[in-house]
C-alpha cells in the first residue's frame, strides 16, 4: 500500500505555517484528528482555529471542525 505523506498547515498573513505532517498509508487517518488533537493544535496555533489544510500530493484540502 501506498505511504501518504500529508503537511497539516493554517493560513495567516498570506503564508502558510506548518503545524506537522503526518505519514501513513491510510489516507483517512492521515487527514483526521481527534478532539483532543485539535485542541492541542489550537492551544499552541490559536490562528489555526477553522484555519487548518492539509496538503495531500499536491492538492490542497480545507479540513473542517
């Protein structure tokens, strides 16, 4: 199976800022986060709250709340 590699990233000041990237070669699980993930990003990226992608080769995905 093929290994993922997915850059979760927020928008702020016409930059994109790395938040991690994640490797797995389930797509939906390199995409997602937990609960308790999110708000561990939001506490330390608070610009990333309803502002965080994930780019998967190459595309662009708005990830949701």
């Amino acid at each position: 199976m093929k290994k993922h590699e997915v850059i979760h990233f927020y928008k702020s000041g016409g930059f994109n800022h790395l938040v991690n990237v994640s490797v797995d070669d389930n797509l939906f699980a390199a995409v997602t986060f937990t609960d308790s993930e999110v708000k561990r990003i939001e506490q330390k990226y608070p610009l990333a709250k309803g502002n965080l992608f994930a780019l998967v080769d190459g595309v662009e995905i708005k990830l949701k709340n």
